[in-house]
C-alpha cells in the first residue's frame, strides 16, 4: 500500500543510511474525481497505519536506532493517527462549550491564543516555504495562494478520509479501489 514508509523503515531497521537526493523530480498524475480522491488518500492512511501498527515494537528493539530516533520515529509513526483521531473532538468540544456557557465566545487565554495563531498560520507559512522552495519553473503564485486558503478545509478532509482508514484497518476490511488516471 505504501512501499515508500514501508521500504524506509525495513532498510532503517536493518542498518541502512538513507540519503535525500533533490536532484530526483517524482510525479505522480492527480486522481480525476473526489471519489477517487478519497480511495487514494484511504489506501495511503491505511498502508500507514499498517506500517505503524507492525513496526512500532521494532522501532523500540533497534540497535541501529539511538533514544531520539526512537522518540522521532515513534511520533512519526503514533502523533499522525493519535493527531487525526483527536482533531475530530475540536468542534464538539468547542459547541459543548458554546451550549454550556450559554453564548458563542472565544475564551482568550495565552494558550487559546497560541493555538490558533499557530493553526490558522500553519498553511499560509508552508505555502510561503513551498513556494519559495519550488523548483523552476514555478506554479503560478495563484495557485499557492488557492492552496494556503483551502488548507485548513482540506486537513479537515483528510484527517475524516484517515479516520475511516483506521476504522477500516482495524475491521479488517481491505479491498482496495484502485484511483482510474487517465480518462480512455
């Protein structure tokens, strides 16, 4: 499902150094349909959670890793699921909230702060660092600007797509709908 994570980890595993050459340009043709979208970004998740789930102890018996890899592949590997899980309680908590206290405020502490400066900050700043990053010739600066507004909406699609793939993991349900390319 995702022979790259899977391949990394079993070459890291056995000792092997692994080197980033970006001088190597992969791409990969976009599914046609949100449907397909959605089979796609699943087979991803799942392979993921499959990969997590069956190397993590791993991880922790490696000679070749030292205690911050263990800790980096750890987060890796357990933060994405835990994260995608979590993100889904936001807004019920936040309507509980709103319910409980009778009226729709924002409680102002340092900390609500800090979160949601660094959450709505998050997809504008990564689209800064793409977009000064990208190779030649560049996007157009539209097209960075659509993606840093439609981040926030998009995660929240992604993490529910993430979401099912645990569930599906975890039910045993592995069929796999392959994402059609090219229209014939």
């Amino acid at each position: 499902l995702t022979e790259d994570i899977d391949a990394t980890i079993r070459a890291l595993l056995k000792g092997y150094r692994i080197v980033h050459d970006r001088s190597i340009v992969s791409s990969e043709e976009a599914p046609l349909t949100a449907g397909a979208l959605w089979h796609q970004r699943k087979r991803w998740a799942q392979g993921w959670f499959q990969v997590s789930i069956h190397y993590q102890l791993d991880v922790f018996r490696s000679q070749f890793f030292n205690f911050r890899q263990r800790f980096l592949w750890t987060t890796l590997l357990w933060w994405r699921i835990f994260y995608d899980i979590v993100s889904h309680f936001l807004f019920p908590v936040v309507f509980a909230y709103w319910i409980y206290r009778g009226q729709i405020t924002i409680p102002v502490t340092p900390y609500i702060l800090f979160t949601i400066i660094v959450t709505l900050a998050s997809g504008p700043l990564e689209t800064l660092v793409s977009y000064k990053n990208a190779d030649k010739p560049k996007n157009s600066i539209f097209q960075f600007m659509f993606y840093a507004f439609i981040t926030f909406p998009y995660t929240l699609f992604k993490n529910t797509i993430q979401t099912v793939a645990i569930l599906d993991e975890l039910r045993g349900k592995r069929e796999w709908i392959i994402s059609e390319r090219v229209k014939k």
